[in-house]
C-alpha cells in the first residue's frame, strides 16, 4: 500500500515540477524538441524507479536513431510509457488517444511538444491525425505507436489497429518492432497495485514497409509476429499469430470474431 500510494505521490509530483522546466528548455533553446531530452532522461527514470522497476533494454544497435522511423510496441501497462521514452536515445513523439489532450501538466505538455492525438470515436478525424503523423515523420520526427490500441489484460499480444501500418505506408519509414515485458506485472492495467520486479524493453530488426508494397496487413503480421516472437524470448506469454487485426472500433477483439 505504502509503495502504490509513493509511486502516485512521485508520479503527480514529479510530472508537475518537471512542466515548466520543459517549457524554459524550450525556450532558452528555441527547440521545443529539445524539452524530450528531459521527459526522457529525468522524468521517465523516476518514475520507473518509484514503481521498483529493474529496467533493462535490448537491440538498442539494431535500429538507426539517426533517421525518422516509426517504433510499434505491445502495451502491458501504463509504465510503458515512461520505459519506451527512456529506452529510445531518440526524441520521438507519441500517437495517443484524444482524451489525453485533456489531462492536466500531462495533455497541456503532451499539446506543446507536437504529439499527435487520435479520436477513436470519428473516423474522419483519426484519419486526418494518422496523415498529421505521416507528415511530422516525413518532417524528421519518429513516432510511438502502441498497436493494440490499449493495455492488455493478461499481458499477451493482442490484435493490432491498421493505424501505425497506414502511416508507414504513407511515411515510407522502416517500422521497429519493440516489446516491453514485465510492465504488465509490475503495474497491470487499471490498477495502482504495485509489485516490484524486472521490466525490459528490446528492439527487432527494423521492417522496410515498402517491400509490402499496398499490402497493409501483410506489414502488420510481419511486425505482430516479430513482437510475439521477441516477447517469448524474454519470457513473455507471446500472442495467437493467427488474430492479427482488431475488429473496427474494438481494442483487443479479433476481427474474425465479427463473422463468428
């Protein structure tokens, strides 16, 4: 109890110190990019720290931060996003869902920094935000996606949104396969319980989306696959490789199920 009510407290706290400090970042260095530098290497390592995370990262030589590219990740829990900003030397941006937008210190920063959100519940409106994203990578930024769509409950690798594979297409980016194993232990979705233990991030081999040519599910499987693999590597439950598309408007449902 003491530890989940700690890691709030560090949390909220922490977050709330940290804003303005982005915000002078940005301004005595007139490179709003640069305010990544201190969510990356100040605040997300805090908090991996209250929550007892023994963080490790893997296949960091695999991939080219010195290029724009698109880093696809499963989603155990909400830890993952301070362990993918602090695995990654690179100063990417999240997609994230709308509702984010609206959360205070987080969504006013999360505004500020360019990160690009998605409404979920108008499909016009997420199209355009997938396009901005295609725009801001072909601009030189890389970009986070978690594919699911949402944290998974028993820790497996669920189906994926079309999403992060539209914008590789338009993008024309190599996609980096990355697993984060153990978060989902550590901190398991929608709940604050706290238990201790080893989280690690590990890169694949980047995916050339252009040797697909239009065949957009054929990139998604060649990524949800290497995903599972990677995650039963390092121990992990994996994931059904034969479930690789979410149901429209449905996070974590097979779209096979729709004509079951």
């Amino acid at each position: 109890m003491l530890r989940n009510l700690f890691c709030v407290f560090i949390a909220i706290t922490w977050t709330t110190v940290l804003f303005p400090v982005t915000i002078l970042v940005s301004l005595f260095t007139l490179n709003i990019s640069n305010s990544l530098f201190v969510v990356r290497r100040i605040w997300s390592p805090v908090l991996l720290w209250a929550g007892g995370a023994q963080y490790t990262v893997r296949g960091l030589e695999k991939a080219d931060f010195t290029k724009p590219a698109i880093y696809v990740c499963n989603h155990q829990s909400t830890l993952d996003i301070p362990a993918l900003f602090a695995a990654l030397p690179v100063n990417f941006r999240f997609v994230a869902k709308e509702q984010l937008k609206y959360v205070p210190v987080l969504g006013w920063y999360m505004s500020m920094a360019k990160f690009v959100f998605v409404d979920r519940s108008n499909h016009k409106k997420a199209v355009r935000s997938l396009e901005l994203a295609a725009q801001r990578i072909r601009g030189g930024i890389s970009i986070g996606m978690f594919a699911e769509g949402t944290r998974s409950d028993d820790q497996s690798v669920m189906p994926f949104k079309k999403g992060p594979f539209a914008v590789a297409m338009k993008a024309g980016v190599p996609v980096v396969p990355v697993v984060i194993e153990g978060s989902g232990k550590l901190m398991p979705k929608n709940s604050w319980n706290i238990t201790p233990g080893p989280v690690t991030v590990m890169l694949g081999e980047p995916i050339d989306p252009l040797q697909f040519g239009d065949d957009r599910e054929a990139l998604m499987k060649a990524v949800r696959d290497r995903i599972i693999d990677l995650s039963l590597e390092l121990g992990g439950k994996g994931g059904d490789k034969s479930t690789v598309v979410a149901m429209k408007g449905r996070e974590g449902v097979p779209r096979d199920q729709a004509t079951a």
